[in-house]
C-alpha cells in the first residue's frame, strides 16, 4: 500500500527506516589517536566521547568564533578542557567528527559540519 493509500484508509504510516535504533544504543565512542600529543604533563593517545544531551547544545553559547563554539562541545563531551581540543591534529580531529557524528543528534551533527566547512576553507 502507498503511503497516500495508507494515509486516506486512516492508517498511520510506518516510520521510514534509518539508524536511529542503532544509535540510541550508542553511548560512547573512543577514539584513538593517530597522533598523540602531551597535556597537563601526560600522554593524551585517546579520547572517550559521550552521547550529546540537550544543554550540551549551549556550551559554545559564549564563544564568538563558530569553530571554538564546536571545540567547547567536543571537550565537554570527552570530559577534557577546550584546550585539549585545540591541541589535537587536524587528521584525528576529523576522525572523531567523524566517529562521534551518530552521537550528536541533527543540532550537534548541523553545527560540526558548519564548523568543519569553515575551518577547510
């Protein structure tokens, strides 16, 4: 049955497949770094990333720079401080986006790739 059939005979539609019951079980990713780098006197060779909640969304909310606002939220969500984030290489910062993108719901996931179109350009 079409879904404008579905609709007309007062049915509801099934919701359209996606990963979104693969990503609710998600609730960390660790990275590992291809390039590790030292912070506040230890070895920093990976970084363990939580699911984003809701008020996560405003731990930028100060930052005037848009790529600074996406560093607050990484460290925020690895537990470290914003200059563990900037301390990271450009080839692993681009992996964890990529990695933690499920984690980020479509607020956290739009905001990354704006960050990341203007940081390349």
């Amino acid at each position: 049955m079409a879904d404008s059939e579905t609709k007309a005979a007062g049915q509801e539609a099934p919701p359209p497949e996606d990963n979104r019951a693969a990503q609710a079980k998600i609730t960390s990713v660790k990275v590992d770094l291809e390039y590790p780098f030292e912070h506040d006197g230890r070895t920093v060779d990976a970084l363990i990333f939580r699911r984003m909640r809701a008020g996560d969304a405003l731990a930028g909310e100060n930052e005037t720079n848009e790529i600074r606002a996406g560093y607050a939220l990484y460290a925020v969500l690895a537990g470290v401080d914003i200059e563990a984030i900037e301390k990271l290489d450009l080839a692993d910062l681009e992996t964890i986006t990529d990695r933690i993108a499920p984690m980020l719901g479509k607020h956290g996931a739009a905001a990354v790739k704006a960050a990341r179109r203007k940081a390349t350009a």
